[in-house]
C-alpha cells in the first residue's frame, strides 16, 4: 500500500498527505517544499507537547533557522479567539513574516486553530499539519476547514486555507488515549456509511486488529478513510455541494456535543448524530430494519455511544437551527440511501427530526 497522497485543489497538486511510521521523513518533506533557513513555529497542545515537541522540534532544527514552541492548554475549550490572539502575539513577537511556515502538532484543536491562524496572520502564511490524533489524521487534517468556536457555537469562525503537507506519524495513535481513539473511529464508520460499503464491512472484520492497534491495520484503515476524504475535497473543496456528505451524523451530533457542554467527545456525538439520520433512513424505507440494526452495533462495537441521557428532544432540535448546515430556514439533513451512500435531503420536517431524535434519547 502506498504511503503518500497527493491532494488537488482546483485540478492542480496542492499537498501531500504522507503516512510514516515516526517523524525521520518530516525534515525532508519541509525542505520539499522550498522551507529552509525559515523561522518555524510549533503550535501544540500541553498533552501532545509533552509526548512529541521535541522530537519534532529536533528533527526541523536541522532545516530551520529557527524554531519555536507555543503550547495551548489541551481540549475543546482552547478552540476560541484568545488562543488565536496568543499565538498572534508570540508571532509578532518573534518576527514571524509571511515566509515562515506555521506547524500545527496535536489532534482536531490544534489543526483548526494553527490553520486559522495561518489564514489570517499576515493575510495568510504557510502551515502544514502533523495530526497525532485518530481523528485529525482521517478527517480534519484533510481540506484545508479551518476555525474556531465562538461563545458556545462551534466552528463559528473560520476560513479555508490549505495545508503544505499533511505528516502522519502513526505511531503517535499508540499513545492516544482510549477514549481518543475510539472517538476517532465514529469519523471512520462515518467514511464507509456515505461512500463506501465494502470498508464498513472491512472495520467490522477488522475489530480485533483495530483494539489491538495493530499497525497494518491502523495503516490500511487510515489510509483508506484519507482516500475518501481527499476524493471529497478534490471534488468539492469549499462543500457547495458533496462535501457536505461528510456532516452526516453532525447536525444532531453538535447539538448534543453543545447541551452536553463537551462533556462527550466529538467522535461520541457524531455516533449518537449517525444513529438518529440512519433512524431517519430507516424510517424513510431506505434502510432495512437489520441494516439499521447493524449500524448501531457497529457504533457499540467500537465503544460508541448510539443515545445520550438527560436531554429533551426540543432542546436538541432548537439547537439544530444554529447550526452552519442550515440553508434559510432549513436544514440540509444528510441521511443515507443505502450503506455506502449518502445524500444530502433539504426537506426533513421538524417531525421527521423529533422522530429521530426521540430515537436516540435514553428512557429516564
Ligand atoms: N469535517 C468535515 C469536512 O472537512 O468537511
């Protein structure tokens, strides 16, 4: 299996997405894209920072004429405007111009917030991305979203910029964090629900070697849910259209995430949100009822939740309406028409919504 993609952006290579087993080939892959003797500043998080900087620090100082280090407390609750204010200071401080290249290691946060910054520093400066996290490495490393949240709505704030290059050290998943991991996986089940059956069956025969993170597995999984990813954006990389396939399970899941106040993780909701719009399909006679079944073992296989506690299905529903998918008034819900593919509907009625909502609510 190959280990290097290369992403398009309007018919023309834009960046390279590599999967690596450590960080020796990140160095290289810098000077490739014409970055030597520049200023490079890492943004990470206080947990990833602790496992990786060094390494990574190590290995650009070799090509760097230097490099520095800001350090975000780690979690959700870093994603907002006064980290992308910090970071403007230290670059400020620090002389950065509009040559320099901006590194962004850790998980979904971090991605997101480095590359804002990146799109407005200066009026946008170079960045790539070095996931560590399941979930950054199949999902927001890839397509150049980048953002903040404001107040209590979610990527409220944002721009699309694209990552120079995509560096995946695989190994940094070893030390991910069960509940990490898994939620990465909810992104995964996701890829092969709106486009690819024959991977969705894949994750469920693979069970064991995916708990065990065996690295064939973890290879061949991530590389495989990068390909869809890359195809999406390739095709549709300001999500005028099918990109936004890749919400499936996100209408309803970042209302939940948002009445939870973040105390379930992303991954976690975007499960419970799968489990309501495959109701939804299943309701609609798209889905047979086994098929629906199945869905949610698979969620549960994966140590996902498919129901929430505690909530109303008004309150989710109202929160649904702020929500970025909406278009006027009306939500543009994604459901599937089979496994293996999605499609996005603008006609699901506020009852069709409770209907599935109620689906995923726990009897109190
Ligand atoms: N995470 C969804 C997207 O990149 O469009």
């Amino acid at each position: 299996m190959e280990q290097t993609l290369t992403v398009n952006y309007e018919g023309v290579p834009a960046y390279n997405i590599m999967l690596e087993p450590d960080f020796s080939k990140l160095s290289e892959a810098v000077v490739n894209l014409d970055m030597k003797n520049r200023k490079m500043m890492i943004i990470t998080d206080s947990n990833v920072g602790t496992y990786y900087c060094d390494a990574v620090r190590t290995s650009l100082s070799r090509i760097a004429k230097v490099v520095e280090c800001i350090t975000i407390p780690s979690g959700e609750g870093s994603k907002n405007l006064d980290s992308v204010s910090l970071c403007y200071e230290h670059l400020i401080k620090s002389g950065f111009d509009r040559n320099d290249l901006l590194i962004a290691l850790g998980g979904g946060v971090v991605g997101d917030l480095t590359g804002f910054v990146a799109a407005t520093y200066l009026r946008g400066i170079r960045f790539i991305q070095v996931p560590t996290s399941l979930l950054a490495m199949v999902d927001s490393s890839i397509g150049g979203k980048t953002g903040v949240d404001f107040k209590a709505y979610k990527n409220m704030v944002g721009a699309f910029h694209q990552p120079k290059l995509v560096y995946m050290n695989l190994s940094t998943l070893l030390s991910l964090p069960e509940p990490e991991y898994y939620s990465g996986m909810g992104e995964i089940i996701k890829h092969g629900l709106i486009k690819d059956k024959a991977y969705y069956e894949w994750l469920k025969e693979k069970t064991k070697e995916i708990e065990a993170r065996s690295f064939e597995a973890l290879r061949e999984m991530v590389y495989r849910s990068c390909v869809i990813k890359k195809e999406v954006v390739e095709r549709d990389p300001k999500e005028q259209g099918e990109r936004a396939l890749l919400n499936f399970g996100h209408t309803i899941g970042h209302s939940v995430e948002k009445l939870k106040e973040l105390s379930l993780l992303h991954g976690q909701c975007v499960c419970i949100g799968m489990a309501a719009a495959s109701f939804l399909s299943y309701q609609r006679g798209l889905l047979t009822d086994q098929e629906y079944q199945d869905i949610l073992n698979t969620m549960q296989l994966f140590h996902q939740p498919v129901s929430v506690d505690g909530l109303s299905a008004e309150d989710i529903y109202e929160v649904t309406k702020s929500d970025k998918k909406m278009d006027s008034d009306q939500i543009r819900f994604i459901l599937l028409n089979k496994v293996g593919q999605a499609f996005i509907d603008p006609t699901v009625q506020k009852s069709e919504m409770l209907c599935a909502i109620q689906s995923i609510l726990n009897e109190v």
